[in-house]
C-alpha cells in the first residue's frame, strides 16, 4: 500500500533558526517553508520536516542515527562537508579512517555527523 507513497522524513530542533541556518547552508536543502511547527526542506524529491520540539520539557536528541543520505562518492562528501565546518563523530570500537569514514562488514562505507541540535545524521556509501 505505502511502497509506491512519497516517505517525508522528520527531524527534531529545539531551535529553529539554527536548524534552518545548518540545513540550509551547511547542508545545502533546498528551504521550502516554515511555520511554528515546523521548517520544510527539499532532498532529491524527498520532504524534511524539522519538527519543532522546543515545547517538549526534557527533549533529548536520539543516540543512534535518525537521517542518512547515500552518496556516490563519500570521500568528496565528507570533505565538502568538513569544509562546511561539519565534524565527523567516532563510535568506540569501530575503526575509521583518517576523515572519520567507517567500513562496514557488508563493505558499504558510513560517516556520521551531529546536526545543530545533537541529532545524529550520516552519509553512506554502498
């Protein structure tokens, strides 16, 4: 039934102007809208709503990662990114490269970042 439906992603912010400035500037989404609830993004046909938790007492970002994008070419990817400013995350016990990529036992290669409100987000290649 959903298999053909457009998937909308969402996102928690805490802090909407700063989500914005990081998703759009940093990251490059193309800005759709915003409203109190939430800042709408555009990624290769697929919506991005930062829901906007700053009312939730007590929100917490997610320990594990909540959004990714696969790319063609990871090394490019996450030195772009790094020159955006982005800081790359590393998990004890998984060994990374020099720029923070990880390989997984499948071969697929991942790299993981912090967004403005500690959520964590990656970059995949397969």
């Amino acid at each position: 039934m959903l298999a053909t439906a457009h998937v909308i992603a969402f996102v928690p912010t805490r802090e909407p102007a700063r989500a914005r400035r990081f998703y759009e500037e940093t990251l490059g989404l193309t800005f759709v809208s915003e409203d109190p609830f939430a800042l709408v993004f555009e990624a290769n046909e697929t919506t991005i709503r930062i829901a906007n938790v700053s009312s939730m007492p007590g929100f917490a970002p997610a320990p594990f990662t909540i959004l990714g994008w696969q790319v063609a070419d990871i090394e490019a990817t996450v030195r772009e990114l790094a020159r955006q400013g982005v800081t790359f995350e590393r998990f004890p016990g998984m060994e990374h490269d020099a720029t923070g990529v990880w390989r997984s036992p499948s071969g697929a290669r991942v790299a993981w970042f912090k967004d403005a409100d500690g959520n964590v987000l990656s970059v995949s290649q397969h």
